[in-house]
C-alpha cells in the first residue's frame, strides 16, 4: 500500500508540475508580470518539493531553467531552454525548446547511437515525434513537436529499466 501511495502522490506532483509549467511557459513584455512569474514559480517549486520531495525546476518566462542535480549523465538532453524538469523517486523528466526540429532529431538520434534500442515510434507527421527507447539500465520516452517559429518541443523522461 506503501509503494501504491507514493506512486500516487508521485504521479500527482508530476501532473502539477507540468500543468504548471506550461501555464507559465509564456512570454510577458510586462516587467511587473516577469516578477509575479518568478515569484509564483518559486512559489510551486518549493510547495512541490516541500509536500512530496521531488526536485522540481519550472521556467515561466523562457531564460531557461536548469536539470535536476541528480540528472543522470546517461540520459542525453539536447542543447536548448529547459523549461520543466524533475526528479521523483528515481524517475526524470524534461520538458526544453531547441533551436529547430533537426536539433530535437539529434538528441533523439544521440539515445540511438549510445545503444538505446527503439521500442516503439510514433509519427504524427510534420506535427511531432515519439520514441520509446530502452537499454539495460533505462527506459526513455524522446518526443517533440514542431513549433510555428521554427523551434521544437521536446520532452524526456527515463526511468529506471525494471529487471
């Protein structure tokens, strides 16, 4: 029972976190709304972590949030803007805007050639990508979406391999 609730409260924190994050991955010209973001985001990070100890960084106004401490070296993540990310219970996630959709493609292709074997693979067209990719130590879920400015969307999580 133990296991099933921090499961639970686990997959809660990881579903406010992102809501969060994206309601607050916009971009404000006003400099009052700049500081209201920061302060409301360092507001939900710390509810977060105090309530469940999960190590969560959300970036609401696009100057780029950082990875979890803990972050596996293992676990590749593309050059761009990080704007959600987390560690819970020895599963990670990462939600960044890269430069373009090639960009996105690299990092996918950067599992592939460290040894990661595709699983499963998703294509929604010119809209987005997803991949599941797995080696013995991790399980990883790549995707990405195109943006209308040319940038991408990409999320990551990984997760331990069960053995």
């Amino acid at each position: 029972m133990i296991t099933s609730q921090r499961a639970l409260k686990n997959a809660i924190s990881i579903a406010l976190a992102a809501g969060i994050a994206v309601s607050l991955s916009g971009c404000f010209g006003n400099p009052l709304e700049r500081i209201t973001d920061g302060l409301i985001e360092g507001t939900v990070e710390n509810v977060i972590e105090g309530a469940t100890g999960v190590d969560v960084d959300v970036d609401g106004d696009g100057s780029g949030g950082s990875l979890p401490d803990s972050w596996p070296a293992e676990i590749p993540v593309p050059d761009g803007s990080i704007l959600f990310s987390l560690a819970a219970a020895g599963t990670y996630s990462a939600t960044l805007t890269v430069d373009s959709e090639d960009a996105a493609k690299a990092g996918y292709e950067k599992f592939v050639s460290n040894g990661y074997e595709v699983v499963s693979e998703i294509s929604l067209g010119d809209q987005g990508y997803a991949y599941g990719l797995s080696n013995p130590e991790w399980t990883v879920q790549y995707s990405w979406g195109a943006e209308d400015e040319g940038t991408a969307t990409v999320n990551i999580t990984a997760s331990p391999t069960e053995g």
